[in-house]
C-alpha cells in the first residue's frame, strides 16, 4: 500500500515539473491580432532577439503609423503611443501569457506562447519567384508558337486557328495549375 503511494506521489510531482507547451485558444489568438499596434509590438520584439525597452517600442511604432522617421517625431506622438502601449496593449499581451513586461523597469520580453502567433504575423504572403522567370520564358515561347502558326509559317501553319485556341488555352491552365501548386 505504501509502495502504491509513494509511486502516486512520484507520478504527479514529476508531472508538475515537465514543462507544458503553451497553448492559446482561437479566441485568445484573435484577440491579441486584432490590434495593429498589438502586432507591431511583437514584429519589433521579434526583431530585437525578444527583449526590448518600452521607450524603444514606443518609438519605433509611432514612427510607424506617422511615416516618419523615429528622429522626426513629436513628444506628443511618442508620449500617444507610449500611453497606449503601457495602459492597454503590453498589459493585455501579459495575461494571455505572450509577454513579459515589467512596468516598473519598462522592460518587454517574449514568453514560449508568442511561437503561437508567428504563423500569423508575417503581413506579406510568401511568394516563390524562383520558378517565375522559368514560367514566362515557356509563355512566351508558346506565344511565339502560336502567333507563328497562324501568321502561316512553315509546318506550324499545319495546325489549324481551333488547334492553335487550345494549344494556347492548355498552355495557360499548365502554367496556372503550375504556379498554384508552387512547382
């Protein structure tokens, strides 16, 4: 009975000291994306290896939405941001557990739960241009083919102007298909 005891014990203390992967609901994801600010804070913490001072994001987010340069903002621009930021935004970030952020020393840094919304922050879809030029190349190739032909040259001119429609049409739907499945 002892023996069935002592092993209980063991179980659940090493189970309370293994780490646990952060999680965070649908709702908990959306609810720090929806703020333009919210993710430019994470874009810039990302950018400085994870840990960042909330005058340096202050600035660099009030240079953002203003369009200017960080050395030509107003103290009212920075002072606007660095309000939202310190009120709102930076607080809000903490209880979901994505940051850390000391008000007293100003400080900002990631936790493991930020991993969860990377996936989402990138604003510019990936696009894979290395199969671009390749694709116009073989576009313009089959344009060349089928102008040839039904200008009458030599052999090409064999294939009749209905010939020529689907030829050009397949050609088109390969290329699309092509790029659509990235190949």
């Amino acid at each position: 009975m002892e023996l069935q005891s002592i092993q209980a014990e063991t179980d659940s203390e090493s189970a309370e000291t293994q780490p646990t992967e952060p999680t965070l609901s649908k709702d908990e994801l959306f609810e720090i994306l929806k703020n333009q600010r919210r993710r430019d804070a994470l874009h810039f913490l990302k950018e400085n290896e994870g840990t960042v001072k909330l005058s340096d994001m202050s600035e660099y987010i009030a240079a953002k939405e203003n369009g200017i340069d960080i050395k030509a903002l107003s103290s009212s621009q920075r002072k606007r941001v660095y309000i939202g930021l310190y009120q709102c935004h930076l607080p809000k970030m903490a209880s979901f557990g994505v940051i850390d952020f000391d008000k007293d020393r100003g400080t900002i840094a990631l936790r493991p739960a930020a991993k969860l919304l990377d996936s989402y922050l990138n604003d510019e879809p990936s696009v894979d241009d290395s199969n671009s030029e390749f694709r116009m190349g073989a576009a313009a190739v089959v344009a060349l083919f089928v102008a040839a032909g039904l200008a009458g040259a030599p052999v090409l001119s064999a294939l009749p102007a209905a010939g020529w429609a689907i030829v050009s049409t397949i050609s088109l739907l390969v290329f699309a298909a092509s790029e659509a499945l990235e190949i």
